[in-house]
C-alpha cells in the first residue's frame, strides 16, 4: 500500500482550514509537544546507552575495585583480568552482548539492522508497518547498548534515528492529521537521532536532507528536533561523565587543535583518501550482498560466529581493544613536536594500525548484515580516521627520509614536523562516509562539526568530492542500504540521477485489458467497496479518460496524464517529486493504461537483476498495485 503526496496534502490543507484559530493553535502547539518530547527522550536514551555500553565494554577488560559502576575510563583502582582467563571473559562477554540483542530480534524483526532503508521506503509514500510496532522500539532500546558493548564495528546513529522515528508515530497515532504530515514529523524527529549520535545538530539536518529529502517546511522542524536534543544531551554531559558516560566537548564530539597548516601538495595524497573511500565504498555492498544469504540461514550462528571471531582478533591486538570513541579521538589528535611519544605518533604504531584497518574494513559490511540494531556510519569513520592515520604517518615518514633540501622546500617554516597525521585521519573519515552512503555534503558537515577543524575543510571537501566521483566511476550505484532493501524487498524509488534503462512508457504501462475500470454509473461506483484496488480510472463508453477515483472514498485522485511515448525518467522524476501514486496514459483521450508507483519499483528492480542477461521484461510480469 502506497500513499499519494498531494491527495494527502490537500486533506490536511482542508481539514485544517475546517478548524477555528483556537483549534489549529492547539494541534500546532500538540505537534511541537511531541517532537520536543521526542527529541529530549532520545538524548537521554542516548545519554543514557553511551553509560551503558562504556561500561559493560570495559567489564570485558577487568573490574573497578573502588567502585563496581565505574568504567575503566575514569575508575583509579582499576584490575585487568587474570591474564590465564582474560581472554575467555573478553570473548564470552562480547558473544553475549552481542546474541542477546539477535534473540530479542526474533519477537520484533522489525528491529534488525538499522532501520534507515524502511524509513525511506516510508517517507517515499510505501507503507512499512512493522517498523513502527512498539516491540521494535523495545527492542531497539535494550539492543543497542549491548550491541555497542559487543565491540562488533556497528555504530548507534542508525538506531538513534529508528528510534526517535518510531517514539514520535507512537505518539501521533491518536492525533487527527493526514498521512502527509504524520510522516513529515516523523522525518522531522529522525533527524535528532544524527544529531545526538554525533554531536552534530546540523549533521542531523543535512543528513535529513540527504537522504530523505524533505520538503522546505520539514526542514525547520529537522533543525528543531536537532537542536533541542543536542541542548539537553549537552546538559547532562556533567553527571554522565562522572560515570565514565558520553564526555563532550563544547564544540563538538571529537573536538582537535590543529596549530599548522597543510600545504598545497598535500591535496594529492587527501584525493588518495578519496579514492580508497570510494573504493570501499563500492567493495561494501558486494561483501553484504554475498554474506546475507549465509546470515539468513542460521542467524543466531551467524551472530555467534562473527562476534567470535571479531573478539578473538581483537583481543590480539592493543589498539583494536581501544573503545571506538576514544579511538578515534587518538587518531584525530595532533601530535606535538615536543611530545612526539605519544599514542599513533610515530610509524612504529604503523603495523597495529594497519592490523587493525584491515580488521574494521573486512568485518564492518559483515556485521551490518547480522540481525541486530546497527549503523553503518561510525564504524566508516573508524575506518577511515584509521587509513587517514596510517596515510599521514606513510607521508610524516617520507618527509623525514628525504634530503634536507627538499624537506625544506616542501615545508619551509617547520622543517620536518608540518605533516599532521590527524589532519588526514578527519579527511578519510569523512571520505569513507562518503563512499559507504553517498552522502557528501553530511558527511563535511558532520566532521566539521565533530571535530571543529574549520580551517581544513577545504581537504575534507576534496577527498568527499573524490570518493563520490571515484564510486560513481565504478558503475554501481549501490549503496549497503539499498543492498539492504533489495535483499528484504523493501519498496523504494532509486535515485532519479541513477542511470535507468531507456524504456517508454508503452513498455511498462499497466495496459487496459489488466486493469479493472468502471464507467460512469452509480452502480459501478457502489462496487468500489469490495474493490481490492487502491485507485480506479473511470471512462466513458468509448473507453475515454474522465477521472481517477479512490477505491476506498469514490472521490477524485491527484494524478497527471502521459502519452504512451513517454520516457520512463520523466515518468520516474514525476513521480518521485510530486510524489504520485499512479499517472494514467492517453492516447487523444482515449485510456490505454496506467503506471503505479509500486508496479515501477518492481519493474526498475527487475530491470537491474537482469541487466546481465538478455532478457526482455514487459509489463506482462506485473501486476497493478491492488495493496
């Protein structure tokens, strides 16, 4: 079942214009209530997880003797484990935290994974019920902290935005709006979720924008929702961090101080960063796609064999062991010329790092695909920050091997000690969200704002752009969440920039043979309501078009009328824009056909599995929408 955007729009305009002044102040001011509800909760709930996963993670290493709730980031008598058993305390741990969430799964699947394709497939105009049960809010808010402790390369942004997503449609259920506006404030909410992950209000915005495309009023009210829930997670960073919790900076998550500046050379190897971003990101939904059908099978055994290994690879190796925040926040860091001992400095950290690069990129695609709340976006900031650190470390190395004359010429006030290594551990991050979701703009925004470094955005710029123009070379405009969407059959319109196959609307149109119409009469109309169909053309009795009526109401239905001969990318952008269920086709007035919303995403999916046969698809294979 699909909704149509205007039909949607003009029942809110008329039922609000049916309403006094009083009543409509009162719904407005309900709606508000609710996203500030919404947005505040969710920054505790985030408050309170990031305390949560600390703490059981750190439990994996050892104990608190001064006090057993303290992690290990702030307790001052901490003990490791005996070293006989640590390492079987630290895996037994890690598959526990990280099969108890795959077994709360089973009583709501609508929690598994991020929730990010559903919630587009929703905002699109699909309908996705069990995204929004309350049992999967349950269990997205008891999983995520476990999976977070688990040490499994997932991130918590996705199921911050599931979350908020699913809070406020639990809280609008009883309130009398249209489809329209109930999803626009729910798109609204979501966008808090970003922004409390990551410390990033405008992050949380721009990623609304980018990957759901809001309409301009939206907008407002992403920036809302954002900016309350940054306001009170920022007011209770004090006592959390007294536990060992969420620690922020007062001007970003990862907050740096770059005290040098980067030279104009240096742009050729942040494009490298750039490139492997892209690269990766092109690698990410061929790893998923191949791992899913083996997930599906046994899922439980899957979890259990992917945080085992992951647990014993990282118990390995120190850096790997490191909490993936404070991680990142050591690869981000400058390293001084008079403290140049401390931790990812000196190449000598090289082979840990790239031990621990390796690890994260080749488990991340890999677990994302486990049915367990999880994002994808931290753990591509990991991984990037971690080849950007090795990147920086290669370039400080080289500098210092060549001879003084062009050491000095390359960087003429500071000799040997202008290279940042953290300057390109920002850039990879930023490259590898890029070339994992496609998202460049968000991606520049949310490492400005998490780290602060306004001076360098100019390189994180480059190297997004690169990742972006280096995944769109390799042909596959796949992303991991739509790889998600085609394994699940969710519905979703792909991208209208994508490349379509050249089909005219004759070709895939719903012809009127398959089509169930009525003519102009009464009783045809009475018969609509054991109509199994959504929409229903009406014609005269020389099979001429007179109107699109809902199947449900008999009233009139928004659509527009095409000829035959129509490209389907104009049919494709008509619809994803104005946001159409069915577009009806004539030829001088006569019906021939009509094309649904789900019929065209089922007939585009089908286009790509069989790009690389030769097969013809026509519009025979297909059904209309009747849901």
């Amino acid at each position: 079942m699909s909704i149509s955007w205007p039909q949607e729009r003009l029942k809110d305009r008329q039922a609000r214009a049916a309403m006094s002044t009083g009543q409509l102040w009162r719904l407005t001011a309900i709606e508000y209530g609710i996203l500030v509800f919404a947005s505040v909760a969710l920054a505790v709930v985030a408050s309170c997880t990031s305390i949560v996963s600390l703490f059981l993670s750190t439990i994996r290493l050892g104990r608190c003797d001064e006090s057993w709730i303290y992690s290990g980031r702030v307790c001052e008598e901490w003990k490791p484990w005996p070293s006989s058993v640590g390492w079987l305390i630290y895996l037994l741990l890690s598959v526990s935290f990280a099969l108890l969430p795959a077994v709360m799964v089973k009583f709501a699947p609508g929690a598994s994974m991020s929730g990010i394709p559903e919630l587009r497939s929703f905002f699109q105009g699909f309908d996705a019920f069990s995204t929004f049960k309350p049992m999967t809010l349950i269990v997205k808010l008891l999983g995520v902290g476990l999976i977070a402790a688990s040490g499994l390369y997932l991130g918590l942004e996705a199921p911050l935005v599931h979350i908020s997503a699913i809070a406020t449609s639990i809280l609008l259920s009883h309130l009398p709006i249209s489809e329209a506006k109930r999803r626009d404030l729910i798109l609204a909410s979501a966008s808090a979720g970003i922004a409390v992950a990551f410390s990033a209000p405008l992050g949380g915005v721009m990623f609304a924008v980018e990957a759901f495309t809001p309409s301009k009023d939206v907008i407002w009210k992403c920036f809302v929702c954002s900016m309350l829930a940054i306001i009170t997670l920022r007011s209770i960073v004090a006592p959390s961090s007294s536990l060992g919790g969420l620690v922020l900076p007062e001007t970003g998550l990862f907050r740096v101080h770059f005290d040098r500046i980067w030279q104009g050379v240096e742009i050729i190897p942040f494009a490298c960063l750039g490139v492997m971003g892209g690269l990766y990101g092109a690698l990410v939904p061929i790893i998923a796609n191949r791992t899913i059908p083996y997930v599906e099978k046994r899922p439980l055994w899957a979890v259990t064999l992917v945080a085992s290994v992951t647990a014993l690879l990282c118990f390995l190796n120190p850096i790997s062991r490191i909490p993936a925040t404070d991680l990142v926040s050591a690869l981000f860091a400058e390293c001084k010329v008079e403290d140049e001992s401390s931790l990812f400095c000196k190449d000598s950290r090289a082979g840990g790092l790239v031990y621990t690069f390796i690890l994260s990129a080749v488990l991340a695609p890999i677990s994302f695909t486990l049915p367990v709340p999880s994002g994808i976006l931290f753990p591509a900031i990991v991984i990037g920050s971690l080849g950007g650190r090795i990147v920086g470390l290669v370039m400080q190395s080289v500098l210092e091997r060549l001879p003084v004359v062009l050491s000095t010429s390359f960087c003429p006030d500071e000799s040997q000690h202008c290279i940042t290594p953290g300057v390109y551990a920002v850039v990879g991050a930023a490259c590898f969200i890029t070339g994992v979701t496609r998202l460049t703009i968000s991606s520049v925004v949310l490492m400005m704002e998490m780290t602060g470094a306004l001076t360098f955005v100019l390189p994180v710029m480059i190297g997004a752009i690169v990742a972006k123009w280096v995944n769109d070379i390799c042909g596959d405009t796949c992303t991991i969440y739509s790889s998600w969407q085609s394994s699940k059959s969710i519905p979703a319109l792909p991208d209208y920039s994508e490349i379509i196959p050249d089909f005219l609307a004759t070709e895939i149109m719903i012809p009127i043979e398959k089509c169930l119409v009525i003519r102009n009469s009464p009783l045809e109309y009475r018969s609509l309501t054991n109509c199994r169909y959504q929409s229903v053309p009406v014609l005269d009795e020389n099979d001429k078009y007179m109107d699109l009526v809902s199947a449900k109401t008999g009233n009139s239905e928004p659509t527009l009328v095409f000829n035959p001969q129509t490209s389907l990318i104009l049919i494709l952008n008509t619809i994803s824009k104005i946001g159409l269920r069915v577009v009806v086709l004539c030829t001088d007035d006569v019906f021939v056909g009509l094309i649904t919303r789900s019929d065209l995403v089922k007939f585009l999916e089908s286009t790509k599995i069989s790009k690389t046969v030769s097969t013809t698809i026509s519009a025979d294979d297909f059904e209309i929408d009747s849901e």
